[in-house]
C-alpha cells in the first residue's frame, strides 16, 4: 500500500469483510463513529482503518496468509489486519464517558448516552492489554457527561491510576481554563483540544450544543497548552466534509501550525444517527492527499514533527493521511 492507495481506502472508509476474519473487529466508542465495528488493515508501513460494511465497495478476503482488498473484483491491494488492544493498534484508547451534554451535528454520543466507565474497568482494560505486550502508549479520550470540569476531574483520577504502566498518556477532552496545566501536572504527556472546523460559520451551525464553548475559547486553550507541554505535544481534529473549502483549511493549518498546534486533517464519518442533520461530503482520495502535502508543507514551514508524537491519533494513523507517516 502506497499513499495513493490509503486515500482511496480512507476515501471509502469501509470495507465488506469475510466473515472469516470477523475474530479481529474493534468497536469503537468514541465521536463520530460510535458503535461501528471497524478492522485495522496494514500494509507496506500504512494503516487504515476500516468501518465494517455489507454495502461497501471494498470487499476484503483471506487467501493463504493474505489479506486481500478487491474493488469491483479487481486486488486493491495485500496486507495484514493488526490486533487491536483498545479501539486501536499498539494503544489503549479508551473512552470514559460515552455520554456528552452537547449536542455536534457531526458526533453519535449524544444520541447513545451510552456507559460511563468506573475506574476499576478503566483500569482493568489497560491491564489486559499490556499482558499482550504489546502496549505502547494509552490514550483517554470523553464526552462530556456533566460538565467539561467534572471530566477533567474524571481523566486526572484515571492517569494517576494509570501512571504505573510507565508507557506515555495522552488526552483528548473539552478543555477548560486551567485544564491544562492540571494535565500536565499528573502526568499527562499530550493533549488534544478539537476545533472541529476552522470555519466560524460551519462551527456555529454544527456545533450549537456547546453551550458557551466557543472556537475563540478552543484557540486559547490550545495556545495555552502549547505554553505547557511544548510544540509537537498539541494537536487538534480539524474536520474536512463539513462544506468548507480548500482556502479555509490552508489558513486554519497555517493559523494553528503558527502557535505550535498539530492539526488533524479528519475525513468526515456520516453518523446513521444524525441522518437529515448534517449535510456533509466525505472527502475523495485526490483531496485527501492534496491537503494532506498541504499540511507536510505548512508544518515545515513552523518546524513542526508529526513523527515525534507517542500517543492517540497521530502515531495511529488509521483515520487520516498523516503528513510524514503517510506523505
């Protein structure tokens, strides 16, 4: 698998698998595309995750010791399904609470209100996986069951207990103003802070749920996390499908990449659950890559390196073309 290869795989995002290989599926649990069943296909260094689908123009087949991606009967391309620790490969990513008081057209979790996961189970999942030995890093990421402050609460209590697998953390939650520094001081190695979109009027109009959580307020607190864990520990999901143009995200790239912020150029997953919602356009493979370079250029430019990155997204891969690991 070649780059041009993963942005068509991601370009679909789903594949129609053989039940043979149904022994290795991920559930996720966490945004956009919660509760869909998904594998992690791998092949010449690229992963790629892929949303199980009956109706998929990808059908993926074992033959021999090969996995096999054919598009309309003709191989795509071979290659491996990695074994998932926790929602990913490598990582223990887990979501805390699978509820959130807002309300982003894009995101399932507030129409599930799914589980709030205690502490033991917490707890108990990053044990079984480091007896895979396999574990490389853990990742929490959480809706917001009652206020943004109570999951910050929430997360620290977990990296404490977590601190003693000695294997980097990293957060992806809704910020507050002093989130940061409160990370950071139990242990915490990373933080993501999702813009979701660096246009205004998009964000105003999808994420209306946010309750007095604005994109200004968002920017802040990823200056301020910069000014706490440093360039190349901050990154931010930047959504590309919401409608808006190619301009836009070179200036929200630049205008992040500017204050020491990696962002995440996020292919649009359209949730069953918010059908009639949202309008929104998956992005084709020449985009993706197109903005992918883009990025790579920009975060040059700043002297920015996605590679560092230990934990969550960047280091996955599996959703995005990721500048230096994929182009």
């Amino acid at each position: 698998m070649n780059a041009k290869i993963k942005a068509e795989l991601v370009a679909i995002g789903s594949v129609n698998v053989d039940e043979s290989v149904l022994s290795k599926i991920s559930v996720s649990a966490a945004g956009p595309g919660t509760g869909l069943k998904s594998i992690f296909f791998n092949s010449g260094g690229h992963r790629v995750r892929l949303e199980i689908n009956k109706n998929s123009p990808l059908t993926l087949v074992k033959k021999n010791n090969d996995f096999v991606i054919f598009r309309d009967n003709k191989e795509l391309v071979r290659g491996d399904i990695e074994p998932i620790l926790a929602h990913c490969p490598e990582q223990a990513y887990i979501t805390l609470s699978e509820r959130c008081v807002y309300d982003c057209k894009f995101c399932s979790v507030p129409k599930l209100q799914g589980k709030v996961k205690p502490l033991e189970e917490i707890v108990s999942m990053v044990e079984q996986a480091q007896k895979t030995g396999k574990l490389k890093a853990i990742a929490l990421t959480s809706g917001v069951e009652k206020s943004p402050e109570a999951e910050i609460d929430r997360v620290i209590e977990a990296v404490r207990a977590l601190k003693k697998y000695k294997v980097p953390i990293g957060v992806s939650v809704h910020p507050t103003k002093d989130s940061s520094r409160r990370l950071k001081d139990a242990g915490v190695v990373e933080v993501k802070y999702n813009v979701e979109t660096m246009d205004r009027a998009i964000f105003e109009r999808v994420c209306t749920g946010r309750k007095g959580l604005s994109l200004d307020f968002i920017l802040e607190s990823l200056r301020d996390a910069v000014a706490v864990f440093g360039e190349n520990r901050v990154s931010t999901n930047f959504i590309i499908g919401l409608g808006e143009i190619d301009e836009c995200v070179r200036d929200g790239v630049e205008y992040l990449a500017q204050m020491g912020v990696i962002p995440i150029l996020r292919p649009i997953t359209l949730p069953p659950l918010r059908k009639g919602e949202l309008t929104a356009t998956r992005p084709n493979a020449e985009r993706l890559l197109k903005l992918a370079r883009m990025t790579r250029g920009i975060l040059d430019m700043y002297g920015l390196r996605v590679d560092v990155a230990q934990t969550m997204c960047l280091p996955c891969t599996g959703c995005d073309i990721t500048p230096y690991r994929d182009v």
